[in-house]
C-alpha cells in the first residue's frame, strides 16, 4: 500500500490539474495520477473561450460558463507566474458567420445582458474580417469571447504543478475504486494501491469506467494548417485572421505563433482511434467555405480526442454517493473554458464544504431521479421541481446500458416525452387524474377555449401545478395565419398570469378544414416566421409532409409535429413512412402529434425515432382516462428505450433461439 495522501485526484487533464493547483494554493496536498497525459482531451481541444459564440441557452450553464471566461484572465497570470511559461490566452473575440439570411439586426436571443454581442451585416462582416466565403450573408460578434493555447496551458499547469511541489505521477492507470460503507477506502492502480482521505474523479470521457456516472465519449477530429508569414518575414502572419472564426459546424482558430486549429467532427463512435478521410474532408471543406484563402495554406497535423458527454451535456461537479468523492467530469465541449471555475468551486466544495448555489444544478444526482416503475395509478409529482430541470437518463438497472440525452426543446429540457391536453375530458378531476397518471411535464391549452370559458377550460389555473407542468398554449380553433398570431400573443399573456413568465411557447394549429381539422401548410409557415421572428418557440402542428417540416425548421421553428392521423380519429399512425423521413432530417425535436388511439401506437411512434408524444383525445375519451394517461406514459418509454436499445434485424428465414454453436460452454 502507497502512503495515504490528503486529496488524490484521478486525472491529470486540465481539471484534475486545475483542481490539484487550487487546492495545493489554498494550503492542501494533492496527489494527482495521470493514465497518459497525450491522451487527454486537453490535449485535442482547440482552446476556445466560447460561452457566447457556443451558443448555450441562457441558465446555470450559461452562468458558469461565462463566470469561468471572467476568471481566465487572473487565472492564467497567475499560472504563467507561477510557472514561468506563456499559456497563450488571447481574448481576441469570435465571429460566427452565418450563411443564412437574418433580418436586420435581430437581437440574439441568447446574449446575456452582462455579454455584449453585435450582429453584423454582409457589407459589416467583410469590413471587419477580410477573406470571408462569398456565401457569408452576416455574423455575430462576440467581442469577449476569446481562446488560449490549450497545450501551452498545459504545459504551463504541469510546469505550476511541479513549481508548487505538487506531485503528479504519469503512467498510472486507475483500474477500481474500492467502497465501503459509503466511503472510498482505496483506488487500485497499476502501480499499486493508494489511499487518501479525500478523492477527486477527473478522468473524462473515461469516468464511467470507475463510477456508473452517465459520461461517454464524443469523438472529435482536427486538424491544423500553418497560416504564411507576412510580407515582412518577422512576425507570422499578424495580416489578415486576427480572431476566432465559428461558422456552422466548424471553428478557425488563429495562434498567435502562425498555427491555425481547424476543428471538429462530432462522433459518437466510442473510442475508435484514428483521423479518417470522411473527417478530415468535412472539416476541410467547410473550412475553405467559411475561409477560402486557407485552402493554400501547408498542413501540419491531424489529431482527434474525445470529448467527457453527458446526457445534457452539462458537466459533472460535486459530491457523489461516496462522502469522500468529489466528481469533477463530463465537461463536454467547455472543459478548457470551465477550468478556473470548476477548479475554485471544487476545492470550496472539498476543503470547507461550501456549496456556490451554482453548483447544486451539476450534482450527478440530476441523472438519478427515476421514479419507480409502479403499477399504481397514485403517481405523485414529489421530486417534479428536479424533473423539471434535469434530464433523466434511462437507467434499466445500475448496470446502466444505454444512455439517452433529455428532450430538449428551446433550451428547455424535459425528463417525459410524452405531452397531454386538457380537452375533451368527462370533468376536470379526471383531467388531474389523467395529468398525473401519466407523468407528462408538458399539457396543451386552447388559448381560445380558456378565453371562451368552453367546459372544462375553467377553473384551469387551478386545476394543474403550473410550477410542475409546462404550459404549450394552442391556436386551435384559428383558420388563418393572421388569427393563430394573434391568439399566440394571448397565449403568452397566460402563461405569464400563472407564473410562467419566461414561457414562449406556442403550439401552432392554422386548421381551415373542420372535417378532417388538416392543417394549412401555407398559413402555418408564414405564422411560424413571424412568431419566430417575435420570440416565440414555435411547435407547428403539420400534415406528415418532410419538406414542410424542413422549412419550417429552416424558419427556426423549436420542434415539428406532424400528425399520425387525423386529430382526434384515433386511427394510428397512417403517415409512418413520412413521418419516419421527417425524422430522419429533422435538426429538432420530432413530436408525433394526433391519431395515436393506443399505447402500441404510442410505443410504435417512440421506436421509430420519433422524440415526443402529444395525445389528448385517446386519454380522455377512454374509458378508464387515467389508467391509459398511465399507460400511453409507459409505452413511451417503453417505445424510446426500444429505439435506443436498437431492433432485431428482420430476418426471411427462422433462427433458432438455442443455437448449438456460439454458446458460453462452448
Ligand atoms: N469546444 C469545441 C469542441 O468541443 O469542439
């Protein structure tokens, strides 16, 4: 047995390293054991401060983020002080340029109002950034979003270890955590056991190899071009790129000595090594698009690493089932970005047990709020206030087999994918009942039926928790584009009188038709742009049809949601094979929205891909509501887990179940 240490972190990438210097400044002795350090996503990263040009939705994640990019600039002094080297921070800001065309000067939703963000013009862009794609039609400006060389920070934050007589030991790989009673009592490693009295897990996309966290692997591949040095000859190329480029799946990233990062592919391929021609000719083709002049330049190398994903692609911090692990992972796409920040909240966390109010929305235990799969109707809504927020993955048993992200739409994310309404109940305790009954967070409301008092629609305000369901106010009733935007604005307005301010969004019905209540493509693509274009996240309700459904998402829709049948007709889904296209090109959330009659249907809906559910009228019109509110819940479930868990392939011929060959005693 290794002689016990204070704190032993397991990982030494920039967080396990970050934390380890934070902690060893603030009078602790950490210990850090770092499996191959190359291998760190440190490493691979481009080394972007990017909470802005990232676009993450306004929330906790949004905060840290922009927290830890105010943190950099002390943070990095501080290190190059300590370690005598250059870490290469340059807050030299990101300009994201866009190919589609946006209307003037539209206000970006997700700047916060401390970050300032500029939208710029065709004519404004080219001004301010010389060699831009012809395509480029304008961009955003985020002038405090900026980059710093991650592996020179690297090599500074070993450099600083080494100052500070921290000791960190490379080539030791960290193969079991032992627990007991609660507690971790040592961590088997390749060199022997140690002990401690405090641990950190920092291993990354690997953590789950240690600990059933939901952390896994998103493989990303770069590469990176050497930019001409100026006419001159002395400083490299100081001409032209002098700021970050983000355009559509792709980043440009100008050193400071000449280097210019070319980044990444997006993978979810476990850990399969290697560059590959598909990678690295997407990568190149849409940086030429975005840059053209550096479709001359020389390559200099190609690399890849894996990003630590988690479900809702928010890290991992603070404390585990083990009193004392400290979990620091699953940094995703930000780690370089969130260092300082975690660093600081961590050795808090450690050393006086002091929570920042910040940190409560990344405790793992976001991920493990299942509520038991009882057959009772008497569902309660207990732990609905951390549903709401926090996604929660599917877990079949501790031997978690499959990981699923939350539904998310317009930033805001659901553990349910299966909407209700209000409609067409016996009387309102059965609506409750049903509400309940089957677990759903979103309920549609015809804003026009609240509006006209129509039976049932009373007393609405009171009859649901709106601190725990999400309202989706509807246009139903609404013949023409004009009246749905209308009744839109009016559905806003009610959200707002029961407490939900900030909900903006809005089922769109344009139906002329009153036989088969078909919705108007036409009028439902000209309200959907202009509801867009007055903030509204925009759930269309369609006719099954994928060219619609692609406009309107090219309109900046928040979902689309065709329909299985016609509303209300409980004939299932007749429109599987456009649905199922729809699904397959669809960047939102898909939301298979009428005709569903039965949970089989539901569950059908589920497994082809579909991402939600909405049904009303084969819950309340069934003869026991809330018992099918109950079972349309499972079958979604049961449906979503089916797709993830991946079908059968259908064969022609029978295959026996007890195959005589390929057995364990074989
Ligand atoms: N931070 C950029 C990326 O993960 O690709």
């Amino acid at each position: 047995m290794i002689p016990s240490t204070e704190i032993l972190i397991i990982g030494g990438g920039i967080t396990g390293l970050s934390i380890a210097i934070e902690l060893k400044l603030r009078g602790a002795t950490p210990l850090v054991l770092c499996r191959n350090f190359s291998e760190a996503a440190t490493h691979a990263a481009a080394g972007m401060i990017a909470p802005q040009a990232e676009a993450l939705p306004a929330g906790p994640m949004l905060d840290l983020c922009l927290r830890s990019r105010d943190l950099y600039p002390d943070w990095t002094s501080k290190l190059e002080e300590i370690s005598g080297l250059s870490v290469g921070y340059w807050p030299c800001g990101i300009l994201a340029p866009a190919y589609e065309t946006v209307s003037n000067s539209p206000p970006h939703p997700l700047t916060p109002s401390s970050s300032p963000a500029f939208w710029l013009d065709k004519t404004a862009i080219n001004v301010h950034q010389l060699g831009l794609g012809e395509d480029v039609t304008g961009g955003w400006w985020f002038p405090e979003d900026g980059q710093v060389d991650n592996r020179a920070l690297a090599r500074a934050l070993w450099a600083a270890a080494e100052a500070l007589g921290i000791e960190v030991r490379e080539g030791v790989t960290v193969e079991f955590i032992a627990q007991r009673h609660g507690q971790v009592s040592s961590v088997r490693t390749n060199s022997g056991d140690f002990q401690a009295q405090h641990y950190v897990l920092a291993t990354g996309a690997w953590s789950n190899q240690l600990l059933p966290v939901p952390v896994y692997p998103k493989k990303g591949q770069m590469l990176s071009l050497r930019m001409p040095a100026t006419s001159d000859g002395q400083s490299p190329y100081s001409g032209t790129l002098q700021r970050v480029l983000y355009g559509k799946d792709i980043y440009i990233v100008p050193r400071r000595d000449g280097r210019l990062v070319i980044g990444a592919t997006s993978e979810e391929v476990g850990f399969t090594p290697g560059n590959t021609p598909a990678g690295v000719q997407t990568l190149l083709s849409r940086a030429i698009r975005l840059y053209p002049a550096l479709q001359h330049y020389p390559i200099e190398d190609f690399w890849w690493g894996y990003r630590p994903a988690t479900p809702d692609e928010w890290p991992i911090l603070g404390p585990s089932l083990c009193d004392n692990l400290t979990l620091a992972t699953g940094h995703y796409r930000n780690g370089i970005l969130l260092a300082p920040a975690t660093a600081g909240l961590i050795a808090d966390w450690i050393l006086h047990q002091k929570s920042d109010p910040l940190l409560a929305h990344f405790h793992a235990s976001r991920f493990f709020t299942s509520q038991p799969a009882t057959a009772s109707l008497q569902t309660s809504h207990k732990n609905a206030d951390s549903m709401l927020t926090y996604p929660t993955p599917i877990q079949a048993n501790s031997a978690l087999t499959v990981q699923d992200s939350a539904l998310t739409i317009a930033g805001k994310t659901f553990h349910s994918r299966l909407m209700t309404g209000t409609g067409k109940y016996r009387s309102i305790e059965q609506m409750q009942q049903s509400v309940i009954a089957s677990n759903c967070q979103i309920v549609t409301v015809a804003v026009r039926r609240v509006q006209t008092k129509a039976p049932g629609h009373e007393g609405l305000a009171e009859a649901l928790d709106w601190t725990k369901i999400w309202m989706l106010p509807n246009t139903a009733g609404c013949q023409t584009a004009e009246e749905a935007i209308r009744v839109a604005r009016l559905g806003r307005e009610m959200a707002k009188l029961l407490g939900q301010e900030d909900n903006n969004f809005v089922k769109l019905e344009v139906i002329p038709d009153s036989k088969y209540l078909l919705p108007d493509p036409i009028g439902t693509l000209q309200a959907a742009e202009q509801l867009v274009k007055e903030g509204f996240a925009v759930l269309p309700y369609i006719n099954a049809d994928p060219m619609l459904a692609k406009r309107l998402e090219e309109a900046g829709c928040a979902t689309v949601m065709p329909l299985g049948s016609p509303i209300g007709s409980g004939q299932g889904i007749t429109t599987a094979a456009n649905i199922q296209i729809i699904i397959e090109n669809s960047k939102v959330p898909v939301v298979v929205d009428a005709g569903i009659g039965t949970p089989s249907e539901a569950a059908q809906a589920m497994e082809m891909g579909a991402d939600a559910l909405l049904i009303n009228s084969a819950i309340a019109m069934a003869k026991h509501p809330a018992a099918m509110a109950k079972a349309m819940g499972m079958a979604a479930e049961a449906g979503r887990l089916a797709y993830l868990a991946g079908r059968m392939p259908v064969k022609a011929g029978a295959s026996a179940s007890s195959p005589q060959t390929g057995t364990i005693a074989d």
